[in-house]
C-alpha cells in the first residue's frame, strides 16, 4: 500500500490496513482502537481513549470487509461481512484461495 493509496481513507481504515499488514496472523478490533488511542492522545485522555475508536474500527472493518480488502475471521474462518458480525472476531488479510 503506498501513501497515494491513504490521502482518502479514513484514519480507521488506514490504521487497520497498517496494523494487518504487520501482523500476518490478523489483529482484533481492539488492537486497532488502542493504537488510534495511542496516535491520537492528549495529555489529558483517560486511560479508556480506545474505547471512543471502537465503533469507527467496527464500521470501517466491514466497509474495508465488504470491498475485499480484509477479511474478518471468526473461529479462523472468513464470515460474510453483509450479515451481522457478532462475537470475538479478528481482522486478517484476504485469502486468495477464499474467492
């Protein structure tokens, strides 16, 4: 992804975008709210500053889910973005073989 590919996306999406490509193995929504927390704290945020990112990350996650550039995994297993995602879930990479 090159720096072109950012200047119109959501900092939720770039921030899951940059945190999947570091992590092969995928990483939960929380992860990507507490590293927004973190990038855009003020000296006097709480502790509980990611929780405000939270929805923003869920919605961006489906949105990116729905346009085929992550997959969201349940139980290890790509769900369908189009019908509600509950439980613990975790935000991944595509799979080629998947499509």
């Amino acid at each position: 992804m090159t720096d072109d590919d950012n200047i119109d996306r959501d900092p939720a999406a770039v921030a899951i975008l940059e945190l999947i490509a570091a992590a092969p193995g995928g990483v939960r929504p929380e992860e990507v709210a507490h590293a927004m927390a973190e990038r855009y704290r003020k000296p006097k945020d709480g502790p509980n500053l990611w929780r405000k990112y939270m929805h923003a990350v869920r919605q961006e996650a489906l949105h990116l889910a729905r346009d085929g550039d992550i997959a969201i995994l349940r139980k290890g297993k790509a769900v369908d973005p189009n019908k509600p995602v509950k439980g613990l879930y975790r935000l991944a990479t595509p799979d080629p073989a998947s499509d």
